[in-house]
C-alpha cells in the first residue's frame, strides 16, 4: 500500500512493484491520476481515494486493502507536501499544515496497519523522510521539522517493535526529478531581513526537477524495492546519488565544528 501516487516518487513506486508482479493498492486524491497505471497493470495493480489528512479515508484505504488482499506486507508512507518560509515568516496555521501530512498522517495510517502486522507476524513500515530530515536548509524550516519528528518516530517504531517480526525504516531520498520543488507552497509575509538567505535556495528549489544531478524516480523505486526484498533493514537509508554524500558532509561540518569549539581533534572516518 503506497501513498501519493499521482506523480513522483509515489508513482513511480508503484508502478515498479506493479511490473514485478507484486500486488499494490496505490493511493492518491485524485485516483483518476492512476487510471492508466490500473489499465496498463489490471491483475497487480489497484487504486483508491486517499486524502492522508482524513482519517475516514484513512480508514477506508486500509479497509479497502484488507478486503482486497487480506491484508498489508508493506506501508509506504510517501505522501508529503513542502512549504517555504524562514522560520520568523511561516504562520501557525502554516506549520500545522506541514506537520498534518508529513508527520500526523504517516503516524496514522502506521497505527492503523500495526494491528493487521503484528497478528500476521511480519511486515515493513516504510517512511518517506528526506535528506532535509537530517540536515536543514534555509526556509525549510517547517518541512524539516516534519521530517526530523518523522524519524524520530520510526527509530522509536523500530524499537517497539523489536522481535515482532514487524519493520519500521525511514528512507530519505535527495534530489530527485520530481514536481515537489515546484509544488511548494510559499509564505506570503516576506520579511527583508531573511530575503538574501532564503531567496537563493527558494530558486534552487523550484529549479530542482531540471537539475541535472538530480535523480530519476525510478532509481529511488529500484532501491526501495531491493531493500523491502533483502534481508536488509537498516533503520534510515540515504537514496540517491547525492544522498549519501549531503548526508556525510552535514555530519562532518556539525561535529567538526562542535570538536573545534571543545579543541578536541577531529577524528579522521574510516573509508565507505
């Protein structure tokens, strides 16, 4: 079962598990976005209405894949939305907004799937996070605090969990070739003092798709699908080929900076 599969990353993960000859219910709110996904794969794939934010059609999504397959392997929590502002300009109501799909949401749909899991003795819980849920950036302020709590949430999950055959694992994708730098929804309240900060990362968003660095979707679904197949389960994996790299570089430039305040040598990481 995968959330927000009109475009992106959400799609495109369906339609690689749909091509493999895994069954997949993929969900969005608008669900006649998918009608040719369900056309061009009619014996593994179906679709059905899904606003994450309504917890009745939460209820229904996961009812509709109980009655179909008698119950759910995977939970993908993809569906998410950005918001950009400096952190003095985004609203409460802003905020809440952020932390109702990306957060409140996934939290939902897991703890409505936990059950079903749990009495079959296995199953994996997948959170879509981002890079930008370890490292922020300016005028990500709310949407990183969404996906800090996430995996917050999943590494609490996963040792809850431990022993029951039940998996949680939060995925943090880079920069993808997706509609989501474009879809952004923006604060309306500039405030000047922010504006050469946050101005240049508001253009290198909504440039992202077109960046030739970025990733295409389906390498994230080609990884996600290797791993939800192997042995492995580690609690946060990094995809994309810029991931790995933000991610150890964020980690050396904070610790760095924090052993030079203590005048502590660096310690020098082992090769990867």
């Amino acid at each position: 079962m995968i959330t927000g599969c009109s475009t992106g990353l959400g799609r495109a993960l369906a339609e690689a598990v749909a091509a493999s000859g895994q069954q997949v219910l993929a969900t969005a709110r608008n669900p006649e976005t998918l009608e040719d996904l369900r056309d061009r794969y009619p014996s593994t794939l179906a679709t059905c209405m899904l606003d994450v934010c309504d917890p009745d059609d939460c209820h229904n999504a996961v009812h509709a894949a109980l009655a179909r397959y008698g119950g759910v392997d995977v939970l993908v929590n993809n569906a998410g939305t950005g918001h950009f502002g400096a952190v003095e300009e985004v609203t409460e109501a802003e905020l809440q907004a952020q932390l109702a799909v990306n957060l409140i949401a996934p939290w939902r749909l897991t703890r409505m799937v936990l059950p079903l899991m749990r009495a079959q003795g296995f199953g994996d819980i997948v959170m879509v996070s981002s890079t930008a849920g370890r490292m922020a950036c300016p005028g990500l302020g709310a949407y990183s605090a969404a996906k800090y709590a996430l995996e917050g949430m999943v590494e609490t999950l996963s040792l809850e969990l431990s022993g029951s055959g039940v998996h949680a694992m939060a995925v943090e994708p880079g920069m993808f070739q997706t509609e989501w730098g474009t879809s952004l929804t923006e604060s309306t309240d500039h405030i000047p003092a922010y504006a050469g900060v946050v101005s240049p990362m508001l253009a290198g968003v909504r440039a992202l798709k077109s960046l030739p660095v970025a990733n295409p979707p389906e390498l994230f679904a080609a990884e996600l699908m290797r791993l939800i197949d192997s042995d492995e389960r580690p609690i946060r994996m990094p995809i994309g080929t810029d991931a790995w790299t933000t991610l150890l570089d964020a980690a050396q430039r904070d610790y760095t900076a924090l052993l030079n305040a203590r005048q502590v040598p660096v310690p020098v990481p082992a090769p990867v």
